[in-house]
C-alpha cells in the first residue's frame, strides 16, 4: 500500500477516496496486504509510485490524506455509506467493454453532494472509446480505423504518401475529409448527438437523475484535439508534440461532466445528515 508521509496523516488533513479496480477483478484489501504474489506487487507500484509523487508534490501547500477502496464500482455506495464528494472522476470504465455509462451513472451519482448543499459537485466520465465506436463502418473514418492503419502496423510498413493527408488528422482526432477541408472541422463532434441518440443519454440521465452541463467548467471536452489549424502559428509544434506523446490516435477521448438535479439522500445519508440529541 502507499507509504504516506507522517504529515499526510495528521488530524484536519483534506481526505481523498481512492477505488482501485483490476483489470480482471477486484482485490479484497486483505488480500492486498497479506499476499506477497508478483501480480499483486507488480498491479500496485503504479498507483503507490503515483500516489507518493502526488502527495510529494502537495506537501508544500497543503496535507493530503487517501482513503483506498478495493471494491467493484458498483459496491461503492455500500462501502462508503453516508459520504458524499464534490467532485468523481471515472476513467473508461463508461465504455462498453467495461461497466457502461447506464451502470456507472447509477452507481455514482447518489456519491454527489445534492444541489442544495453544493450545485457545483460534478461527476466527470472519460469516454475513451465510445466516440469512435459511434463512427460507422461505411465512412472513410471507419475504413482507415478498422482497415488501413491496422494492415500498415502489422506488416511494419508505414503508411504510404496517398495514406498522409487523411491518416493524420484521424490520429489526432480530427475526421477524414479531404486534404483541403480536414483542418477545417472536427468529425468528433458531430458524433456526440448520435452518441447520446444511440444510448439514450436523455433516459439514462433521468434514471440517475443527473444531467450534463451545456459547457465544461472544470476540463476541456475534447483535450486531445489539436487546438491550432493549418497555417496558424505553432500548429506545426502542435502536431509535432501530439504525434510524439502517448495520446496519439486519443484525438476522440471525449470528457462530459454531469451534476446532480435532486436532493434526495440515501437512508444512511439521511441518518447521518440528522442532528444529533
């Protein structure tokens, strides 16, 4: 487990939950502890390497503490019982493969604070791969996924010059049109409409009784997409520095915020909310 600093434990320190989840399955915490297996040493350096770095980095400024979860997301609300955040972060387990956005909001969402006592809390969901798979197989988008980029990588031979002008822009996340017109809007966004048609976001939200925010307040929706166009100043540095970092092919990473819409509590959140006698 993470070797905490002394200072990170004092008493007034600001507590962060932390849920750590395999890929595989979930880890009961005593089994994290007690069990000196390599896949368990190896699967938790990260996050400890992380984790000691964060809380290095706040030291100057503030005392952190971690409260770590070894449980399926959709115990969480078991687990942590009366407690509310102001803030969740959920990586891609929205995307299909994993719990889905159904699931994941109607496990989330009573962790919110309500509006009434902060109409700011915001679960945030990354959507990693949910955009692309909105794109259909017919368009040119689509071919070059599912086709042209896989056969360049495993023949190990790179894309030919007739592959440039559309291969590149779908790496950085913007649509294949034509070389005069690619710079010139972003695909991606038009598939969130048919994204949100296709799943019926609309249904879902109402089910968690959350809806999203009409603008990001706190990350940008779409961070991977090159924020410059063609002929523009630094655009060339832009893509330089995209195609050399690990968010290459990410251009479709899509962040949407939600916030609670009611106030309803929990029976263990309503327990806890009573004054005391």
């Amino acid at each position: 487990m993470p070797r905490l600093p002394p200072d990170s434990r004092r008493s007034g320190s600001k507590r962060m939950g932390c849920f750590y989840h395999s890929g595989t399955r979930d880890w009961d915490s005593l089994c994290l502890i007690r069990n000196k297996r390599r896949q368990l040493r190896e699967a938790l350096r990260l996050p400890q390497d992380m984790l000691i770095a964060f809380i290095r980095r706040l030291r100057a400024q503030c005392t952190v503490a971690f409260d770590i979860y070894c449980v399926n997301t959709t115990q969480l609300q078991q687990s942590l019982k009366a407690r509310q955040f102001a803030r969740i972060g959920v990586s891609n387990i929205v995307d299909k493969a994993y719990l889905g956005i159904r699931r994941t909001l109607r496990a989330l969402s009573r962790l919110l604070q309500t509006p009434d006592k902060n109409p700011h809390a915001t679960l945030i969901s990354v959507f990693l791969n949910t955009i692309m798979e909105t794109v259909k197989e017919g368009n040119r988008i689509g071919q070059y996924r599912e086709r042209r980029i896989p056969h360049a990588v495993s023949s190990y031979h790179r894309p030919s010059i007739d592959d440039g002008p559309p291969l590149i822009p779908i790496c950085c996340g913007y649509g294949a049109l034509a070389p005069s017109r690619w710079m010139r809007r972003n695909i991606l966004q038009s598939c969130t409409p048919k994204f949100r048609s296709r799943e019926r976001y609309e249904k879902m939200e109402a089910e968690a009784k959350v809806k999203e925010k009409k603008e990001n307040t706190i990350d940008e929706p779409w961070p991977n997409n090159l924020k410059f166009k063609l002929g523009q100043k630094s655009a060339e540095e832009e893509l330089r520095l995209l195609l050399g970092s690990t968010f290459i092919g990410h251009g479709a990473l899509r962040r949407m915020e939600e916030v609670r819409v009611d106030n309803t509590l929990t029976r263990s959140q309503r327990s806890l909310s009573r004054p005391s006698m």
